[in-house]
C-alpha cells in the first residue's frame, strides 16, 4: 500500500510542530535518521504537479497544513556549472514559488539565540491561472549550516504547504460584490 492511499496520521492525531521540532525532522532526514514518516511526506514541490494537484493527492483539508520534504532544484549558468540561484517553478502552467519575504532566523529556544535555522514564505504565483494565482502558500524550513555537517544529503528542505485563506475570502467578497452590483442595475 501506497502512503498516499491511507490516512496520513491516525485519527485525532494533529501534528502542529513548532519551527524548531520541524528542524529536527529535516536534521533526521539529511542524517538518515528514523523519524515518523506519515507526518512529514517527500514530494517534488518544484516539479510538474500543480499545487491544487499534491493538494488533493495528499489530501489536503481546508484549515490544515501538508508537511513535505522536498529537493532544491539549482539552476545552471551558461557553461552548464550549478549556481547559487535556486529554480523554484512549479507545474506545467509556467507556475512559480515566489519570495515573500527575506528569511527569518529559527532559534534554538527563546533564550538560546543561536540560530538554527531559517523559515522563508512563498506565495504560487501564475498569471496565466487567475483562479489559483496566490492561493497556495509554502512556508520552506532550511538549516543553519553547522547542522548539515557530514549530511547524508544536504538538498533538502521541508516545506509547511497549505492554501492561503486569506485568497479564499477575497475571492468570496470578490463574488458578493459582484452579487449585489447586479442586485442594483436590475
């Protein structure tokens, strides 16, 4: 049986990680080391499938978050040598993740403020799809160098997945208004 054809925690269970235990689990996973594996899922979430495809795939809820290991993707420079830029693309409706913000810096405790990590927030972004453009948000975990020392593989991130509520209301007063606009002209 698939991971994807059963429940991805059993029922009742949430799993609401802290930035700092979501850490852990990526230190786990570049180290090889067991972790529980029906809550944080690899996926390509700079590949082909669209975001409203894992979306469903995975079985996402409205309200919840899908946790994912994913591989950054570097891109190449003209003599075929891999830069620094990493391809965030996504899908094959020319989709993107893009940046909303600079990193932020993950500390160790809230007294301990040795960084351990950093959170940064993407937005889908795809002109060409009005109706899914900015509705999905991903939130990618990356850690402070000291910890991917001797990794196992060092590419991965883990990213917190989820749609972006506030585009579901807009596009809910979007409609309304456009409800009670037609309302006044009959």
């Amino acid at each position: 049986m698939d991971s994807h054809d059963c429940p991805l925690l059993p029922v009742g269970v949430r799993f609401r990680p802290t930035d700092q235990q979501l850490l852990q689990y990526l230190i786990w996973k570049i180290h090889g080391q067991p972790y529980f594996k029906r809550a944080v899922l690899d996926c390509d979430l700079y590949g082909e499938m669209e975001p409203w495809e894992i979306w469903l795939r995975f079985g996402g809820t409205d309200g919840e978050d899908l946790y994912f290991f994913t591989k950054l993707k570097r891109s190449t420079n003209n003599s075929g040598r891999l830069s620094a830029h990493i391809n965030r693309k996504v899908g094959l409706a020319n989709g993107t993740w893009s940046g909303e913000n600079s990193a932020s810096s993950i500390f160790a405790t809230k007294t301990d403020k040795t960084i351990i990590g950093y959170c940064k927030r993407f937005r889908y972004e795809n002109a060409q799809l009005p109706e899914h453009h900015g509705e999905w948000i991903m939130h990618e975990y990356s850690l402070h160098q000291d910890s991917i020392q001797q990794a196992v593989d060092s590419n991965y991130v883990l990213c917190r997945f989820k749609k972006n509520e506030r585009f579901k209301r807009k596009l809910q007063k979007d409609l309304e208004e456009q409800q009670l606009s037609k309302k006044r002209m009959t």
